[in-house]
C-alpha cells in the first residue's frame, strides 16, 4: 500500500470521502517531500482543476493535519505543510 493509499484509508475511516482533488493533493505531498504552502498545492493543482479554490485547498489541508496525515508549521507567518 502505498502513501497516499494509506492516507485515503485514514480519510475513509473517519468518514471523508474519496476525491481525485484530495488524492492529488496528497500525492504532491509525497513526491515534493517537502513543507508547502497552499499557495503552492494552487498552482500546482490549478492545471488540472482549474476552479479549484483556497477554501477547497486549506478545507482538506487542515483536514489532513487533524487526521495526522499531514504536519503543520509556520514560517515567516505563513502555514506550511508536509506529509507527516
């Protein structure tokens, strides 16, 4: 099972639905490796999903980081987050 498959069982488990928007958004997570903005997740997501809004981003990164599928910190004034 891979990491985002593990990480839609955890939204699963706790009632959320499957989407291809919280897929992808996890999926940028495990191959940047990294700590992102929602910024970043925008314009990385907004090709494919091009109505795609910040409410919509930080509704399923916050999400995420209640569920312990994602780390949250603050750099500089701006949350950032990391597959965790």
């Amino acid at each position: 099972m891979t990491a985002v498959e593990k990480a839609i069982s955890v939204l699963k488990d706790h009632g959320f639905k499957y989407t291809d928007k919280r897929e992808q958004i996890l999926s940028i997570f495990v191959n940047e490796d990294r700590y992102l903005t929602a910024k970043d997740i925008h314009l990385l997501l907004k090709e494919k999903f091009p109505t795609i809004s910040y409410d919509t981003i930080y509704r399923n990164l916050y999400t995420f980081v209640e569920l312990d599928v994602l780390e949250e910190t603050e750099l500089n004034g701006e949350k950032m987050f990391r597959f965790g």
